[in-house]
C-alpha cells in the first residue's frame, strides 16, 4: 500500500462515540473502548456512558460524595 493510501485509510471516519453527550468522530487505526456493539473514545466517554459516578466511600449510596451540612 501506499504512503498516500495509508494517510486515506488512517483518516476514514468509522464510527462515532456511543456517549450521547459527545458522539466525537472514530477513526480508523484510533483506540477506543468497546462495550458490547458500541465504541466510545475515551475513559471519561465510558464512565459517562455506564452511568458511573465518583462517591466518598462509607457515605451513602444517594450522597454521592456530598458533604452534609
């Protein structure tokens, strides 16, 4: 293949980000996480896209790492 083909193929768009909230453009040759069929672009896409939150451990579930006042 040729340094010219090359450049073409490793820009392809293939996909797009499974997080609704940035749907950025995949391309060819970039790494991403797969969760089942979908992809996302990046560990901050996959924690959006689980729906997984940070929390203080020991608090409780609900807080979510908020103080109490």
């Amino acid at each position: 293949m040729s340094k010219i083909l090359d450049l073409a193929v490793e820009d392809e768009v293939i996909d797009f980000c499974a997080n609704e909230l940035c749907g950025k453009e995949i391309r060819f040759g970039q790494p991403v996480t797969k969760i089942g069929h979908e992809l996302v672009c990046s560990g901050k896409c996959l924690v959006e896209k689980i729906g997984a939150v940070t929390i203080i451990a020991g608090r409780e579930s609900g807080d979510h790492g908020t103080q109490r006042g």
